[in-house]
C-alpha cells in the first residue's frame, strides 16, 4: 500500500476545488440557517441556478466571464425571491418543505429534453470556460506543489475558488457582526420578538435568503468551471445533503465553520477511499470490491456524523452555549 | 395605595366604553373571531394618555387577543382603531411598534442566544447599521450603536440587569427575563407600553421594583396599558381600571370604584375578593358564605 499517495491525495483535497465549491454553498447555509433560522433544503437549486445561469451566459449570449457570473448570481436571486416570497410569511418548516421541492422540480427541468436547447438535457453543457482561463496569468504547463503536482490551469481555478472563499468569509464576517447580523439573529431566536421591537422581519429574511442563495451560485459556478462541464446529475438532493453534512461538522453560527468542515469531509472522503482500495488491492478485505468502496466511505461518513451530533453538537467551531443541532 | 393621580379622566359619565378627555388610543367595534367563539367584541375603548390603564378580566376574557389586534400580530374581523389619530388597522406590527405603541408578551420573549445587552440593542430604533448595505461600513452606525448602548447601559442599571449584561439571556431566570424585556421595549422610547402580564412568574421582591418602573414610566410620560391578575398590582399603581369580560367591557373606571362594582366581582373578582384567605375558613367558602 502506498501510503505516501494517500497522504499527497487527502492533501490535495485541502485546497480541492470542491473543496472550496462546497465551502462556498455550505457558507450560504450558515446565513440562512446558522444566522437566521431558514431551514432551506434545497441549496443544490442555488449552487445549479448559478452553473447554468453562468453557462448559459457564456455559450447562448456570448457573454464574457464578468457577465457570465453576474447573470449565475442573478439566477439565483430572483429564484431566492420567488421562493421567499409567499414562504417566508409563513412558519419556518414551509420554506423546509418549498426549497426541497422546487430544487427537485429545477433538477429535472435541467435534466429534461423539453429544454435541451438551453440546458442541454440529460448531457449538460461543456466548454463554457475559455473566457474565465483566458485570464489566468500562469504561464502552462504543469508546476510540482511539493505533495501534488497541478497544471497552470488547475491552480487558477483554485486561486479563484479559494479567492472567493476569503472574500465571502470577510464579508460575512462583517455583517454578522453588524447591527444587521444582531437583527438576523434575533429573528433566529423569536420572530415575533423582533416584529415587536419595529423591524420588519420579511425583509431581513430576504435579503439572508437571497445573500445565501447567491452565495451558493458562487459555488456552483465554481464547481462546474473547474472541468467545464456542468451535468444535471451534479444537482441532486445528495448535494445538498452534503452542504448540510460540511456546515454541521463545521458549525452552524459561524463563518470559519462551513471552510474547514468542507476541507475535512472532503480530505476524509478521500482518505477513506484511497485507504480502503489499498487495503482492498493488498487482499486484507476479501469481502468488499473496489467499486464497493466509494459507496463504503459514504456510510463511514453518516458514522462519523452521529458521533459529531453525540459527542459534538455544534460542530468543530460552534459555541455551544449558541447554535446546536437542535437549533 | 390609592390613586395619586386625582386629575380627572372620562369626559362625562364612567360607562363600559365612555369617552376620555385625551385618548391616546381609540378602538371602535372591533371583533375577532376563532370558529364559533367571538373572543373580542369591543364596541367602543378608549385609552387615557399618560396614565396607567390595567385590563382585567378572567381567563378567555379575550385580553391577550385585544392586545395581538391592537398591535397588529392578529387581524381583526372587523374593526378600526387609532393611535394618535393615526389608523392602525391593518398596519404590520412592526410599522405599529415604529409609530411608539410597543409590546410585550404574556409568555416572555428573551431573544435567548443573543447577550442581554444585544437583547437591548435591538429594541432601539432608527440603527443605520440595520440596513443591509450601510452595515458593511462600521463608520456610518458606529456613532449610533456608541449612544444606543449607553441608553441600553442605563435602562440596564435602572432595571438591576447590568451585572449580567454579557450573559445570553437564556440564562437569566423568569423574572429577569420579563424585566429584560420591558427594558428592551423602553428602548425605543415608546409613547405607549403595553405589557402583557409583566407580573406572571416574578418573585415578591421583585415585585415592587417592577412596580416602580412602571410608575416611572408614566411619570416620564409614557402612557401604560397592561393586563394583569394580580390585583394588588392592580389597586397598586393603576389609575384606570378596564374590566373585560367574555370578549365585552363589562366595565370601566378607578380602581376602587371597579373593585366595588358588582357586574365585577361576579364575573371575576369573586364573592372573597377583598378577604385575606388566610382568615376565611376553608367551610364558610364551601357554603357560599
């Protein structure tokens, strides 16, 4: 067993693309959850909306990369504002149960026929990405980063991904601490209690629902640009599933949370299942198959899970005294 | 223990609904309905400015309901009411709370995750660093928040909360948590309070100092309306008393004239009211004497 490669390739998925693409959607989670209560379950609609919206963009308006994100992002916002506006009124399980559904329905409207056209179908869309690489100042060819060695393209991609991380971590950082984040909070808490005291608490939980949808398109965009290929298949409820699983291990109220939940998920992914093919290649587990194993580490992962809500309910960075599991 | 404020209150006669001679608040033929019950059926109510009205009345006399309609947390089936001449029916409770007509709840609500003082904070009104985009550049609200939290220090000194002023105010007790809330709701500098029970589940000697603040209130010029059962309280510090009954005002008037009244002690107060229970045999009650 080479256990240097599985060291250099669970390294590698410090700094993974989707890594950072999970980041990204697990932090928009953390505003509407973490932050203000919204139970939405349906981020993979967000994180889609922003990989088509960018696609689409680029390959049916020609549009270059800054117009290209601009338009993902707007996707994703006034899917935000569809969606808040008759749920939002309402009890906080309505917009639970709304999200969930209207991120299936926009899963198989991506994956339909009906509208290949515009998205492709069932296949997708590809190459969509010459503008955004046309940018990257790295001259080619392949550089050796000491554990894992990446082509000029691959490390643009990640200065990029990780670029955006950071700058959405500031800002939210920012407005968390803001009289504007002490607002969202207090909503969080007793929507009726902030209604008395004069806000107007629709609002408050628009913008949240429409700043964390929109950071979630970010994080589809991410995702799909790293290959240029954008699969409807990315876009099951699995992934938002994951999102949650990444901001829960992390911690629900905070903003370093969702980053390094996102890095360890990822990198015990990996190391799972480059350890157990290892360990599959060298006879020591007769009963399980190498394609076993990639549905194996997802079972270690709900293990993993229960042991965190047991032992650690507000994940690696939550106070405890302030978000838990049980919200 | 009497009523200190001898100015006069009602124009003309003391009636269920009779007219005042500075109405702060003025509610005309407002029903609510759940299913068969009409659980409010207001006529006519109108609210003295500046003093302290209590609202009484037994259980499912409909008093909390009154209050979720007047402020606009529920609608009425019918119904219009002003507040300083402003109409109010269906304005949003938080437009309601802007104008200076601020609530609290029979079932306190401590935001309880957030500091006492965050608690506090939130009650101001008018914080630039509110909106969405001003809160992204701390100099534009850091002013405000300085004054707001100097405002929220000293209501917390005067409500005896400032040794727990960073504590989440889950972990205050009931009592500390109906106090927090009455502080955080003088933070926007209301014109008129309305407390929900504000009595319920406080300790004894905490009582009077709540008792206190109140009266401050009014004498800040502040008008109060609250619900109550503890009608020591009541005789205490109210100058108006308002008696639902059933959904109605069944009647109206001064403390002492109120507890007089027979419609009241026969529909809420009861035949031992003014007896100290400690002295009334547990028999003579069984036999109706």
């Amino acid at each position: 067993m080479d256990f240097a490669q599985i060291f250099n390739l669970t390294a590698g998925e410090l700094i993974g693309v989707f890594t950072a693409a999970y980041a990204l959607c697990a932090l928009g989670l953390a505003m509407h959850f973490g932050y203000t209560g919204l139970l939405n379950f349906g981020q993979a609609a967000f994180a889609a909306l922003g990989a088509y919206g960018y696609a689409f963009a680029t390959l049916n308006l020609h549009w270059n990369m800054w117009g290209s994100f601009a338009f993902g992002i707007l996707c994703a916002a006034v899917f935000a504002l569809i969606l808040g506006i008759p749920t939002l009124r309402l009890r906080a399980d309505y917009l639970a149960i709304v999200t969930i559904a209207a991120a299936q329905a926009l899963y198989y409207a991506f994956g339909t026929s009906q509208f290949a056209a515009v998205t492709g179908g069932s296949n997708g869309l590809s190459e969509f990405g010459t503008d955004f690489y046309g940018y990257n100042p790295i001259p080619a060819g392949r550089y050796n980063l000491g554990i894992i060695t990446l082509s000029a393209d691959e490390i643009w991609i990640r200065i990029v991904a990780w670029g955006l991380v950071a700058v959405v971590a500031v800002l939210l950082v920012i407005l968390t601490r803001s009289p504007w984040g002490r607002a969202l909070k207090g909503i969080r808490e007793d929507e009726d209690a902030v209604r008395s005291l004069g806000k107007n608490v629709f609002v408050y939980k628009m913008q949240s629902l429409v700043l964390g949808g929109v950071i979630g398109s970010l994080g589809g965009i991410v995702f799909v640009l790293s290959s240029q290929t954008n699969q409807p298949s990315t876009w099951v409820s699995n992934f938002t599933f994951m999102t949650w699983t990444v901001l829960l291990l992390g911690g629900a109220a905070t903003i370093l949370g969702p980053i390094v939940g996102s890095a360890v998920f990822f990198m015990f992914l990996m190391f799972t299942q480059t350890f157990l093919e290892g360990l599959v290649n060298i006879g020591a587990l007769p009963f399980l198959s190498i394609a076993q194993v990639g549905q194996i580490r997802y079972l270690l992962v709900g293990l993993f899970l229960m042991l965190l809500v047991i032992f650690r309910p507000q994940g690696f960075f939550g106070n405890k005294k302030e978000m838990q599991f049980n919200g | 223990m009497a009523n200190t404020d001898n100015s006069v209150i009602a124009k003309g006669a003391i009636e269920p609904g009779c007219a005042k001679v500075d109405p702060i608040l003025v509610a005309d033929n407002v029903t609510r309905q759940f299913g068969g019950n009409l659980a409010v059926n207001v006529a006519h109510l109108e609210i003295p400015r500046g003093k302290i009205t209590a609202l009484i009345g037994p259980n499912g006399a409909g008093k909390t309901t009154l209050f979720n309609l007047l402020t606009g947390f529920d609608k009425p089936n019918t119904g219009t009411w002003n507040f300083e001449g402003k109409n109010l029916a269906g304005v949003a409770p938080h437009r309601v709370a802007r104008w200076g007509m601020v609530r609290t709840f029979q079932l306190t609500k401590a935001l309880s995750l957030l500091t006492v003082i965050d608690n506090m904070r939130l009650g101001a009104q008018n914080n630039p660093g509110e909106g969405f985009f001003k809160a992204f550049v701390k100099p534009l609200w850091a002013k405000q928040e300085q004054e707001i939290t100097e405002r929220a220090d000293v209501l917390l000194k005067r409500f005896k909360l400032d040794a727990k002023r960073e504590d989440y105010a889950a972990a205050l007790s009931g009592g500390q948590r109906k106090l927090l809330e009455m502080a955080r709701a003088l933070m926007s500098d209301p014109k008129l309070v309305m407390l929900d029970e504000p009595m319920a589940g406080v300790n004894p000697a905490l009582t009077q100092s709540l008792l206190d603040h109140i009266k401050g209130l009014k004498d800040n010029g502040t008008t109060v309306l609250f619900v109550e059962h503890d009608m020591h309280m009541v005789r205490h510090i109210s100058d108006w008393v308002v008696v639902m009954a059933e959904g109605k005002i069944v009647a109206e008037g001064p403390p002492a004239d109120v507890m007089k009244n027979q419609a009241v002690i026969d529909a809420y107060l009861g035949a031992h009211a003014n007896d100290d229970l400690g002295t009334v045999s547990i028999d003579a009650i069984k036999e109706g004497n």
